[in-house]
C-alpha cells in the first residue's frame, strides 16, 4: 500500500489499479466537514481522471450525517467518482447505506458489499 493520506477519520490511496481507498477510523458519524475533506483528497488522487472509489466503513457505527450525505451526492462530491463500493460489516451500517442510496441516489454506481475482495472485484469494471 502506498503512503495514505491520513485524514481526520479515514487514511486514503490509491491503488495500483487506480481504485481510491478510504478506510474510515472507528467514529460515531462524520460531518460536512468532514465529507468535504474525503472529497477533497478524492480529487487529489484521482489525479483528473473519474476513478471508482472503496470506502471501508468496516468499524464505524453510524456513518455520515444528512448535510454529508447530501454532499457525496452532489456534483461536487461525485466530481471524478466513476463507482464507489461500501464495504459494511453491520446490520445497522447496512440499513444506514440503503437510506443513502434510497433517498440521496447518488449519481455514480454504487454498491454496499461486504468485503474489500467483493468490493475490489465490482470496482474493477470502473478503473481507468
């Protein structure tokens, strides 16, 4: 793995399939802030080109507030995401995602699966 990008509650790379990473800390939620700092270092590794995202929420317990999900699915937020996978090792994660899907649709492809494997093997269709 590359050096990651050690943000606030996740540390983020890119891989060398051209997958961005973003494994999440243990939190309770994250905020607009936040959310507008994992958009940030998305673009940064992206390096100008749409690139699928894996968020291993894998250890957090609610996930991102209402103003950060409305961010992921804006156009600024989806800006250079050609996928994203969410990898969720929780009923309540689970749940906590379909809302996100259900009520913000994000503008890319996205899928809540249950391991990093699942995740890589979906996302691959979207690398670059």
């Amino acid at each position: 793995m590359p050096d990651p990008l050690q943000l606030r509650i996740a540390r983020a790379w890119k891989d060398d399939q051209g997958i961005v990473w973003f494994r999440f800390r243990p939190s309770d939620s994250h905020s607009l802030a936040d959310a507008r700092e994992i958009v940030a270092a998305h673009v940064a590794l992206a390096e100008g080109t749409d690139s699928p995202v894996l968020a291993d929420l894998r250890g957090t317990s609610t996930g991102a507030d209402r103003d950060a999900r409305t961010y992921y699915s804006s156009s600024e937020g989806a800006h250079l995401k050609s996928a994203m996978a969410m990898v969720v090792d929780s009923p309540v994660q689970r749940m906590l995602g379909n809302i996100f899907l259900r009520f913000n649709k994000p503008p890319y492809p996205t899928r809540l699966l249950a391991g990093p494997d699942e995740a890589i093997e979906w996302l691959e269709q979207f690398a670059g």
